[in-house]
C-alpha cells in the first residue's frame, strides 16, 4: 500500500480484519473477549518503525484490558490505552482485554500479572501461588531480570492449545478441564515455566538468524531445537528448584 502527498499531513487508515483464529493465538474476537497479537491486526511501516505509537481500543466499558505494554494511566477518558516505544516492542505485547479474572502480586519489588479468559476447572489461587515460587527461581540461573513487570496470559478454551513467548508476557492457551488433575496441571505450570524462561532465552539472548526482525521476509534460523530444548531443559530447573515438581 502506499500513501502519497500526505507530508505534514494526518493520515487516517481504516480496515477491518478475520479475527478468528484463537488456536494460532494471533487474534480471536468474539462477545467475551478480544486477543490481539499487533504483528496481525496493525499495520506496518518502516518509516515509523522506531516512533512511539499508541493503541485506544473502543471497546466495552465493563472489559479489563491487560497487556505487557505500558497503560495510559494519566488518561480520565480511555483506560484502554496502550504506548509502545516502538513498532517491535508492540509486535512483541500482546493485548488481552474483555471479560477476565485478574489477579496482580509482586515479587522483589517486580509486578506481575495472570489475567485468565474462559471458565474452567482451574484453581487460581493455587495458580497464583505456584506462579510466586516459579519467578523466584531465576535467580539461579541469571543474575538480573530484563523486566520489571511480567503478564501470565492464560486462555481456558475448548480445542485450543499452546502457548506463545512474548517480550515481558506469554499467552498460554489450555483445554478448560485440564487443569484439576495433578498430570493435567503440571502440564500447565511447566508450561508456564517453559515461557518464563524464553524471556531470557530467546528473548534476550537469541539465534543469530533471527535480529534484526525483518517484516517483510522470513529470518531463518536452523537453531530451533536448540532454543526450545534448552528452554525445555531449563524449566524444569526452575519447577524442581521451587519444589513444584519431584524429580519422579
């Protein structure tokens, strides 16, 4: 698309978008709730790679939005309103916001956040707890954090699997009754291990391949499995160190 003799000009683009499609965990739009992952829904220029942008989400009053991106906190009129730096650190925040449970706890003077969407036979003050364990065990592999805020993302869904490493958040997406059983439930806290060490790894220290992000071609990499088995390696690490789970 190209846009001509708009310098100095405001330009207003409008377009609309297929968001359904939960299970790839890249938009999914519907009466409850919306996920917006921005490397599918906005728009992407070069020229304003590196500016500040702003997200206003009309959306309705009684939703909670939740994102890893900062909040307009000063704005009287929109609280869902979100600013990124830059066009990467957008891309890389994904926003959740509609009809959730949000619960909200600090640990060594860093926040976090586990926002879940869709009912199920989950416990989340037993998530909530075990989630305050595993952030402490970094500690024992990396001396510092690249965060100070981090956002636990989690869909209760019916088919609907997986989860996805974000900058400061994750969104991981789980069966709604697979959650009470103990095989079911380690399931998902490892899983959340599993990301929480991808914002170390992969995140912070990554295949060569992949930086600079390129978004107008694919950046390969043959150093996949090495990433992800690492990263599988590592959070277990992190559950046996906390006691979540026994070595059996």
């Amino acid at each position: 698309w190209q846009v001509e003799g708009a310098l100095n000009k405001k330009v207003r683009i409008r377009y609309q978008v297929y968001a359904n499609q939960l299970g790839q965990r890249t938009r999914h739009i519907d009466d409850s709730h919306a996920f917006i992952d921005a490397s599918t829904v906005i728009m992407y220029s070069d020229d304003f790679r590196d500016d500040k942008h702003i997200i206003d989400m009309n959306v309705p009053a009684i939703w909670r939005s939740v994102s890893g991106l900062e909040s307009s906190k000063n704005s009287n009129t929109n609280s869902h309103q979100f600013i990124a730096e830059n066009y990467d650190v957008l891309v890389d925040s994904p926003i959740e916001t509609g009809i959730n449970e949000h619960h909200k706890f600090v640990i060594s003077g860093r926040d976090y956040e586990l926002v879940i969407w869709g009912k199920g036979n989950y416990d989340s003050a037993k998530m909530v707890a075990d989630l305050k364990v595993l952030v402490q065990q970094s500690k024992h592999i990396w001396q510092g954090y690249p965060f100070k805020r981090y956002v636990f993302m989690v869909h209760a869904t019916s088919g609907a699997r997986g989860a996805t490493e974000h900058l400061n958040s994750t969104i991981i997406q789980v069966s709604r009754f697979k959650f009470s059983e103990r095989k079911d439930y380690l399931k998902f806290i490892s899983t959340a291990a599993h990301e929480f060490v991808h914002t170390w790894n992969v995140k912070q220290y990554r295949p060569k391949g992949l930086v600079p992000y390129d978004y107008q071609q694919e950046n390969y990499s043959t150093l996949l499995w090495l990433s992800e088995g690492s990263t599988s390696y590592l959070q277990n690490q992190l559950l046996l160190r906390g006691d979540l789970m026994s070595s059996k």
